[in-house]
C-alpha cells in the first residue's frame, strides 16, 4: 500500500479512500468485525477486507497531526458502532478531510524558506500562531479521544475545528506573503451578502442560550459558542458589505485589489 502525499491532493472528496482505509484499520485494532466497520462507513464488508490487506485505499505517512485527527473519527465510528446509532455521515467526512489537508499545508509552510527582511518579521508572527493552531487542534482531540460525555466531546472537536480553520488562515496568508502576488479581491454580489446579513440577524435576536436556560454545564457552553459564532457572522457580513461598497453592484470588473 502506497503513502498518499496530502499536499497533492486537489479536494477533501480525494481522501476519502484514504480516511476509511485508515479508520477500518484502526477499528480492526479495536476488535470490530468486517460487517460492523462496513455498515459504519458504508463501505461493503469486501472493501475492508481489502483495506486490512493492503489491496485498497491508501495510507498515512507518520504525522502526529494526521493520526490525532483520524484517531478522533474513528473513536467516532466506534460510538456509533457500539450504541447502534447508524454510520459516519458525509459532512464528518468532509470535515475530517479538510482538517487533514490544512493540517499538511500548514507544516510545508513552516518548511518553506523566507524572501525578504519586511516578510521575515510577518512570517516569524504567523510561523508562531501557525504552530500553536495546530497544537491547540491535536491537544483538542486528544482531550475528546479521552472524555466520556459527548458535550464535552464535542465541544472539544468544535474547538480543534476552529483551530485547524484559524491554521488555515494563517497558512493562505504565508503563502500569499511568499509569491508577493497583490491580493485580489472578488467579493460576492452585494445583494447576496445583505440576504445573509438578514439570515445571520434574525438568529442574533433568537439567542439559544437565552431561549433556552439551562443550568451552567458544557450543553449552555455549545449554545453559547452557537450564539458567538452568529455575532461573529453578523459583524462580520457588516465589514463585508462596507468594503464591497456601494458601488460594487454596477461594477464592471470582476475584481479589485484589496488595499483599501
């Protein structure tokens, strides 16, 4: 069975065979049958007789980073197995996927070389967050790989999620930074991001953790975190809206740069 190279991957769609070989094999650790791995990544029982063989799919180099976060899907799999709650959905999937590929861009960039005195400085700051995103992320699932309650799990998970997003980020920017390219922005019509603006201020006001009092406990924390994130968005469509201007409808150019 070959190494699949992540950072050749052109979609998170492309790893799938790679994230179910890897989670059938860590679940034959654990002792499950064939039929059980089959069902709970909807794969047929063949399909992971030919992933513990080696006939099939491919495999993780050895990165901690890689193996924390298939490690936490298949601990997934596992519950799911185990309480006979059906099969590992698409979106976690996806997201497993897109958690790998940040994860490997983000460590060729802090194996890349610097190209200019002004860019050093920038890059040593975004070089630091870099890493400790990435830390946060695999101390994350780490500490849901361990807990027994599923708020906390899942809080947990929520919160390596964002990490691997911020790394993200961070990560775009070194890059930018590093072909010295001008940044252009193509923003979306303006008609459309005042339609989300409407969506994300209505949820604002329906606030979750006011609508529903419960006692302090990690479940009042992930209705918080759902509130946050939708005072995150409001003000963030906000910003959008007012660097897109209020021109930009009857522009003709499919793009501008973004120094303003």
């Amino acid at each position: 069975m070959n190494h699949l190279d992540i950072a050749t991957a052109k979609s998170e769609e492309k790893l799938f065979p790679l994230i179910r070989a890897s989670v059938a094999g860590k679940l034959l650790q654990m002792g499950f049958r064939p039929s059980e791995i089959s069902s709970v990544l909807r794969v047929t029982p063949a399909a992971v007789t030919q992933y513990a063989k080696g006939k099939r799919g491919n495999k993780l180099g050895r990165n901690h980073g890689h193996e924390q976060i298939i490690d936490a899907l298949a601990e997934k799999a596992a519950q799911r197995i185990r309480s006979g709650t059906g099969s590992l959905e698409l979106v976690e999937l996806l997201d497993s996927a897109y958690q790998l590929l940040a994860a490997s861009k983000g460590q060729r960039i802090l194996d890349s070389k610097l190209r200019s005195p002004t860019r050093n400085k920038w890059m040593t700051i975004l070089k630091e967050r870099l890493r400790l995103e990435l830390n946060a992320a695999q101390k994350c699932l780490a500490i849901a790989n361990r807990a027994h309650d599923e708020h906390s799990k899942l809080l947990m998970r929520m919160i390596a999620s964002d990490s691997v997003r911020h790394a993200d980020i961070v990560s775009q920017l070194m890059s930018w930074l590093e072909t010295g390219h001008e940044l252009v922005f193509d923003p979306p019509e303006q008609a459309f991001v005042r339609e989300m603006l409407a969506i994300e201020d209505r949820a604002s006001e329906s606030s979750l953790s006011k609508s529903i009092k419960l006692p302090p406990s990690v479940a009042r924390l992930l209705l918080e975190s759902i509130d946050m994130d939708e005072t995150k968005h409001e003000r963030l469509l906000g910003s959008m809206l007012k660097i897109i201007g209020p021109d930009s409808e009857g522009e003709s150019e499919p793009s501008r740069s973004a120094n303003h």
